[in-house]
C-alpha cells in the first residue's frame, strides 16, 4: 500500500523535511509514504481567503491518486491513540486501496476535502502549524507501523 501525504506547501524549513524524511525513508514498501506538495495559494493583505482555500483543495483533490480511499487531517476530526491508528493501519493495508491523507494550509481545509473524506483524523485538539503536521504523521506512521511489525520503536505499555 502506498500512503500519499498530500499537503499545502513547499519550501518548508530544513527541520521540516528532514524529520519528514527521516521517518518516511524507515517505513518499509509495504506502507511507503509519498510526499505530495500542493503550491499554496497568494496570501497577502487584500487576499480572498476563501478563494485561496478553495482552490488549494480543488489541487489537492485533483492529486489524489485513482482509487485512494482519503483521509483529512482536521482538527474537528476523531483522535486516536498510537494503538488505534496501528488498527486503522493495519486495516488499511487490508483492504488493499492506497490512502491519501489531506493537510491543508494556514487557514485549514477546503470544505470540499473534508467531503471527499472517507474519514476525517485529528492530530490532537491543538491547532498545529500544517508544517508540523508532516513530521507528525510521517512519525506517527512509522510508530503504528512498528507496533504492528513488534518493532523495538514503539516501547509504551
């Protein structure tokens, strides 16, 4: 199964992708995860906002591979502890269809996506810089992946 971590923005900061990197490069093919940089729209002073996200996510849906099941990233979203998102996980690669996860930009989601969704995941009640938010799943990913395999990574409980 192929993971692709669909998210607004590029020219991240160096922390940015090398923790991206990091746990990315140590999940096996078996749930590869692929970074998908969807340009942000103009933010400014007089910027239509609305319009900006819009058509952020008409991009990002537009990059979702044939035949992913899709996941958004949203705070109002069901949070799950490390060992549910490693049954989610374990589900998933299951039932076959790549995932396609959805991080939006500043200013969050396009309604459109979170429709699209098949499922809808928060990170945690804090609202997070969508930069963080790579090296968060990318980790969390490469933690429920390591609980499912009994590797050493993950030594809660």
């Amino acid at each position: 199964m192929n993971i692709y971590l669909i998210s607004v923005g590029n020219r991240m900061p160096r922390w940015v992708v090398e923790g991206y990197e990091e746990y990315a490069k140590r999940l096996p093919g078996e749930c590869a995860l692929q970074l998908i940089e969807i340009s942000p729209g103009h933010r400014g002073k007089n910027a239509d906002t609305a319009r900006t996200v819009k058509e952020e996510g008409e991009r990002m849906l537009k990059a979702v591979p044939k035949g992913c099941r899709i996941v958004a990233l949203d705070v109002l979203g069901k949070s799950w502890s490390t060992e549910q998102l490693s049954e989610k996980l374990a589900q998933w690669m299951a039932d076959g269809p790549d995932l396609a996860l959805l991080v939006g930009g500043p200013e969050g989601l396009a309604p459109e996506c979170r429709e699209a969704a098949e499922l809808l995941w928060s990170l945690s009640p804090l609202t997070m810089p969508h930069p963080l938010v790579r090296v968060v799943v990318a980790e969390q990913l490469y933690r429920a992946w390591s609980l499912l395999r009994n590797h050493p990574y993950h030594r809660a409980g």
